[in-house]
C-alpha cells in the first residue's frame, strides 16, 4: 500500500491490501447479499440509518429487469447517478463521508464490499448482483473495496456533485460526530 491504511482497516498480504474491518470487539464479516435469493425485506444494519433495500426483478424468457423507483424503493429523488467499474481488486474507493448527500449502492454486476461507519458502530456489505441496494444517509462514512474483476457499482446520489460538500479527512469526519452526539 503506498497510503495509510483506513480506520479499522486490516491488511494482509506482502503488497499490502484492505482486506477487512475491525473494531475493537469484534471483526466484521460482510453480510452477503447474493444476486439468488438476495433479500426479501429491508434489512437495518447496525450503524443507524443504514440499510439494505430489496428491489424487484422481474424475469422471463427474454431476461430479467431490475428497477427502483422513489418512493417505494429509493428513500430520494436521485438527482445524479454514477457507475465505478474497472477497478484494479486491491484499489480503495470511498473513504469519505457526505454532509447533506443520501447515496444509494447497488452492484450491477460482479461484487465489492463496503464498510460503513457513524464514528461508533461500523458494519460491512458484500453487495453482489442487482437485486439489492445499500442506502447511506448523510454523514455516514463509507468505503468500497475488494471488487471483483467485473465489478460495476451504480451509485445514485440525491444531489449533483459538489466538492465542498465531501468530508474526506477522518479526524474532521471523528470530530464532527463527537459534536453530533456531545
């Protein structure tokens, strides 16, 4: 790795790669949301506001289509939509968190883990297939790593990008939290 290694992050290997999250009492396993049978319900994950959200596929013998739309699926109006593919599997993407922007996560095609965080609780997502999408309020902090070679990870945002908008240094991100909650 040439950068430090993220919070909670551990490495393994020679060429050092992100290979999971942990906390002090416990180590994260991603919860799989598999493109067969993915999930059925809203599942909430442990840091507050997050949470996995089915959404329909319709399948015939022409093939299968997957769709969501506000506000039976999409907690937002997108406002602007993205896709990050051909990611090398040991790049990191993320490490930031919004202060006003909800992202929605869905994994078109192949697989990444996303570890996300609120300053205390942390959980881990393997998305993998459309079926399923993570939704992440403002001011969670995320991470995207461990992609499949054939990874495509659409992300819908409710606000058109904005640079000032982003928190991308973690002690900010600490401190800002430490004032939500003090």
């Amino acid at each position: 790795m040439t950068k430090d290694v993220p919070a909670h992050g551990v490495v393994r290997g020679e060429a050092a790669h992100l290979a999971g999250y942990t906390t002090p009492s416990r180590t994260h396993r991603p919860i799989a949301v598999r493109e067969t049978g993915g999930i059925s319900e809203t599942v909430d994950l442990a840091v507050p506001g997050t949470r996995l959200i089915p959404v329909p596929t319709i399948s015939d013998l022409r093939g299968d289509l997957t769709f969501a739309q506000h506000p039976d699926h999409l907690p937002f109006s997108p406002e602007r939509v993205f896709l990050v593919y051909d990611v090398p599997s040991r790049k990191i993407h993320g490490e930031h968190a919004h202060q006003t922007l909800e992202q929605f996560l869905v994994c078109v095609s192949g697989s990444v883990q996303v570890a996300v965080e609120n300053g205390q609780d942390t959980d881990c997502v393997l998305l993998e297939g459309p079926g399923t999408g993570l939704y992440l309020p403002p001011m969670i902090w995320s991470t995207q790593y461990a992609y499949s070679s054939d990874a495509m990870l659409l992300v819908l945002a409710s606000e058109v990008y904005d640079e000032t908008e982003y928190i991308r240094d973690y002690d900010v991100y600490l401190d800002l939290m430490r004032k939500r909650v003090g």
